[in-house]
C-alpha cells in the first residue's frame, strides 16, 4: 500500500485528491494538512511513501517545505501541485528536490 500524505490549504482540493485516491487499491492517504508547518510535523512523527504539496501555501510556501523535508527525510518523493504555467516553477521546485 502507497501512504501519501497530502498538503494544501484548500479543503476542496484536499477532499478532491484523497477521493480520487481512495479509487485506486494500493494506495490511501495516510495525512494530510492545511499548512507547510502542520506538514513538517506530520514528515518528522509518521513515515510516509510520497508527499503530494500545493506550491503555493499560506505561510511557509512549497518550495521551502520541500527544502525541510529533503532534509527530514531525504528519499522521500515530493510531488508539486501547482497553478502556475510559468517555467520558473518548475526549475525551482525541481532544485529544491520535488520528484
């Protein structure tokens, strides 16, 4: 069974992720969170096989929770959820380590 966790600060694209996830049989969420500080919290108590995180957040924004969690638990996959079309995104969240 793939744990994925998920982080976003909107309850309506968190809800829409964990159900397309319960479709799938080896998968399930096994967190989630509203906020990159509730996430970092969640990385340092349970382990987890992916991270599904929102760019931009309230507060600490994607990138730099990533750069928390590679240096958690760095073989953990980072994957980005993200809004912006914008080519400089993506360069920098592949350097801060997203899969």
């Amino acid at each position: 069974m793939i744990r994925i966790v998920i982080a976003d600060d909107h309850d309506i694209v968190r809800a829409g992720l964990k159900q397309i996830i319960a479709d799938e049989e080896d998968m399930e969420v096994a967190g989630e969170s509203n906020s990159g500080e509730k996430l970092l919290e969640l990385i340092k108590k349970h382990d987890y096989d992916v991270v599904l995180l929102d760019l931009k957040m309230s507060g600490m924004n994607g990138i730099e929770v990533m750069k928390h969690i590679k240096a958690i638990k760095p073989s953990v996959p980072v994957i980005v959820l993200s809004m912006h079309a914008e080519d400089q995104y993506a360069v920098r969240t592949i350097k801060a380590g997203a899969s």
